[in-house]
C-alpha cells in the first residue's frame, strides 16, 4: 500500500543525460547552456496561428467553419461577439435560444432493505449449544 513513499534518503528522480547535473555543470562551464532552443518559439506567424483554428474544428468536428452551410460559399470572419445580452438576442432571433422553464427532476429515493439475520441456513448449531 505505501511501497511509493520512499525510505529515508532515497532518491526518486534521476535525471540523465541532457538533464543530469553533470551534463549542466559542463554547459554552464562552456557558457552554451543559454543557446538551447526555447520549445515556444516557432517559425510560424501569426496569420498561420489564425488561421489554424478553423482547421483544428475542421479535424474534430468534420465541419469546416469557414464554409458557409447554404450556399457552399467561403466565409470571413468580421467580429467577434462577447456581449451574452447580445449573443442571446440573436439566438432568439434564429430561433436557435432554448430556455429551461423547469426545474430538474428530484433525485429517486434510494430504498434500502432492512437487515435480518437469518440462521436456518447456518451449518452451526444454535448458540444455546455452545453455552451448555
């Protein structure tokens, strides 16, 4: 139950190789341990970044969001709306706002039996049997 908490002065992470304490002191040593790559940078700009939103939707949805559902045409975005009386206004206006007018149902009462022992089952002789 408790074999992953380490005895006394046991060491539970070791780090090898690129991460070790050697391989950094030899970096540090050299001054290259600064001209390691950062992983955030990358060489894609910003208009691809934009841009991969719709194709990440595309991929999980199989619907693609710059495609107009009517007309087949491709769309653009002009604004985005972050107003919630606004964004309610428009759904209503598409018909597409659903309210819940009732309340949730109550939870089903949980029954649960009452215990009895029943000894006619038993292979043991009654208890008077054993106080003799």
């Amino acid at each position: 139950m408790v074999t992953h908490i380490p005895t006394k002065g046991e060491q539970m992470v070791r780090y090898y190789g690129f991460y070790s304490n050697k391989s950094r002191g030899l970096r540090k040593k050299a001054g290259t341990d600064d001209e390691v790559p950062a992983l955030i940078d990358s060489d894609i700009s910003r208009k691809a970044f934009r841009k991969n939103w719709a194709r990440l939707i595309r991929k999980i949805y199989n619907v693609d969001p710059l495609v107009c559902p009517n007309c087949s045409g491709s769309m653009k975005i002009i604004s985005f709306i972050e107003d919630n009386e606004i964004i309610a206004k428009i759904l209503r206006h598409l018909g597409l706002w659903e309210t819940r007018n009732h309340d949730p149902p109550a939870p089903k009462a949980v029954h649960t039996p009452e215990l009895t022992y029943d000894d006619s089952y038993s292979q043991l002789p009654p208890i008077d049997y054993w106080l003799q």
